[in-house]
C-alpha cells in the first residue's frame, strides 16, 4: 500500500534507510512482542479511535488472530507482507486501519496472504498469483461506498514505490489518512501519473493486474501542525521499535506543504 506518493517524497525530502530484499525462501516471520505490536497496530488510528478498536495481531504459525475485539467498526493491524512484491522479507511493518467497509472487503486479503504465508506452503510468487486471481473473478471485493484508512502511525517500515519492480525498503514517517478509490487512476483526474503534484494514489494491484485495481487509495497526509504532535506524542513508540530492531530507525522525516 505504500506507494508511490512515498517514493516521491522520499525523493523531495532525502529521506531513505533502505537494505537489500530478503531471501524468497524466508517465509517465517519473527513474532513481534505482544505489547509493542499492539501499541504499533494502534498508532495508526486518531486517539480517540483507539480504546474502542479491534486489534488483530500475527501468529507466524498461523496468520492474524483477534486480540482486542473492539466495538467501533475500526480495525488495526501490523502488516508483514505485502503481496504485490511477490517476495518474503522479515523487515516490513506498516501500521494500518480500517474502518467498517474496509475490514469487510479489503481486510480479508491480507489475512489471507498472512494464512498463506505462515502455512508455508506457498511461495511468494504464488500467493501473489493466488490473489491477482482472486481478484480477477471477483472473489475479493472492491469497497462499495467511500470509507477511510488512516495511518497515523509516527513510523512505517515500507515499499518506497509503488512499482513492484521496486523493492527498496525504507523506514519513514509520513502520518496520513486514505480515502478508498476503487479503480480510480490519474487519468480520470485529468493529471499526469509523474506529477508531484496533490491529489496522490496508490494502486500497486493495479500494476499486477494489467488495469484499474480494487483497491485504490486517494492519499492524504496530514498537515505539519498534526504530523508535529504525532511524532512528538510517538517517540517512546519510537524507541521502544528501535530497540527491537534497529532496522526501524527513522533517518529524517518527511515533510510536505499540505495544509
């Protein structure tokens, strides 16, 4: 789900700690502690979200369970593989939300890639074929209204493009929100995909595809104002990942002009 907005401005502000891709063949994920994925998965909510939201946590033998049934329609989890790259790395973890719509019809694909992936019997590029082909027939569904995933969270440890081909990694700090935009591309905003210019999408699953993706995000980030009191309000968040693994060590920050 990152994307190529983040490319752009990993590109603008300087901003990278990247590290060579993992082994195909490393398929079993290390299991983060159990505090520090919860506290990871929330941040990517607002505060106010948090207390009454869902946590799912990854058992690297299994796939996401349950930890924290919530109330409020809004799920969180720390996602470890992300599908599209068609390769097995132990160091991604981004932090992403949900609302109701979006655990109902995007959720369920990365559960399905995390079960894939911790039975062990898959291999990279076949979970990647396994879900383009669900996709295609439409088991997965694209969100049939507009909806919101926020992440919020004051690090994310990503794809710094959002061409598969592309499997740089990076750890950055770029609190933003996503509005679903199913199939949306730049054409139908009338701009060109290389402009840095706003609004921005990610729709690596459309690459894969070969045509408009499901799962297209319209990306917002938030204004500096907000991104200030976030990293400020994450930094013993920050630490604590740190010296979990130093991999998770932010260089620099990214900033932007949207206000």
């Amino acid at each position: 789900m990152p994307a190529r907005t983040i490319l752009w401005m990993i590109f603008i502000f300087s901003i990278a700690t990247q590290c060579p891709a993992q082994t195909t063949g490393n398929w079993k994920l290390e299991k983060m502690p159990t505090d520090l994925e919860t506290d990871f998965a929330l941040s990517a909510l607002p505060s106010q979200l948090r207390s009454n939201a869902t946590v799912y946590l990854l058992n690297p033998d299994k796939g996401y369970y349950i930890s924290k049934q919530g109330s409020n329609g809004f799920v969180c989890f720390i996602s470890r593989t992300e599908w599209e790259w068609a390769e097995f790395r132990q160091d991604v973890a981004t932090p992403i939300s949900y609302d109701a719509e979006g655990a109902k019809t995007i959720m369920p694909v990365y559960l399905d890639v995390a079960a894939m992936r911790s039975s062990g019997k898959y291999s990279p590029v076949q979970i990647r074929d396994t879900i383009t082909a669900r996709i295609k027939r439409g088991y997965y569904k694209a969100p049939s209204r507009p909806g919101i995933s926020y992440m919020e969270a004051p690090m994310m440890r990503v794809y710094t493009s959002n061409d598969p081909k592309n499997n740089n990694v990076a750890s950055v700090s770029m609190p933003h929100y996503m509005y679903y935009a199913p199939y949306l591309t730049y054409a139908d905003l009338g701009i060109d995909s290389s402009s840095t210019q706003a609004p921005f999408l990610v729709n690596p699953d459309a690459m894969i595809l070969g045509k408009k993706g499901p799962y297209t995000y319209a990306i917002t980030p938030l204004n500096e104002t907000e991104t200030a009191k976030i990293r400020e309000s994450g930094q013993a968040l920050l630490k604590r990942l740190e010296d979990y693994k130093p991999y998770f060590k932010v260089e620099g920050a990214m900033n932007h002009n949207h206000q």
